[in-house]
C-alpha cells in the first residue's frame, strides 16, 4: 500500500470577503468520511496574482492528511467541490509520494 500526505489550504473567506466556514466544514466532514482522519495544523496567510492581475492576499487554514495513493481522487473531489462553492479560482493541493508514517 503506497501512502502519499496531501497538504491544502481551505481559504476562509472567498474573494468577496463572504465566510466560508459552512463550506470548510462540509470539507472537513467530507475528508473525515472518505479518508478517516486530517490534521488541521492552523493558519496561513499567502499572496499571489489572479488571472485578472489583481494581487489577492488570504487567510487559509491548513490541513494535511497521510492516506492510501488510491484515495488521492476522492480528496481531489472534495477540494474541487469546495473550490466550486467558495468560489475560488485554485485550491492549494500539495502531495508527498513515498512516505513512511508509523503509528505507534
């Protein structure tokens, strides 16, 4: 079984400024359903540039998750379903291949 850890970021407010705690949530009870288990390990804040130019800054909290490779689609969805009601143009997804977690 090949275990991958996949690091994203889950912006707390969408570019309009709206809270997208409701939308966090549904993302973290979705990752807790299809993977059994996150690590929320607090929050960042990132600046980059939109496709229109524009320079956007955010608050995200950050998440990271050790899990089986072939569960890498279902994470992918769930992102891209949050993408999709926040409103965002990208979600930060960072993913580690061959890593060696033990729990003792």
């Amino acid at each position: 079984m090949a275990q991958i850890k996949a690091t994203f970021l889950l912006p707390l407010k969408d570019n309009e400024g709206r809270d997208l705690a409701e939308e966090i949530g549904e993302a973290e009870a979705a990752c807790f359903i299809a993977l059994g288990a996150f690590t929320f390990s607090g929050y960042v804040k990132g600046t980059w540039r939109m496709e229109t130019g524009e320079r956007q800054q955010d608050t995200s909290a950050l998440y990271w998750v050790v899990m089986d490779e072939k569960k890498l689609p279902e994470l992918e969805r769930i992102l891209r379903h949050f993408k999709a009601r926040a409103n965002q143009e990208a979600i930060y997804l960072e993913i580690e291949h061959h890593v060696d977690v033990r729990f003792l």
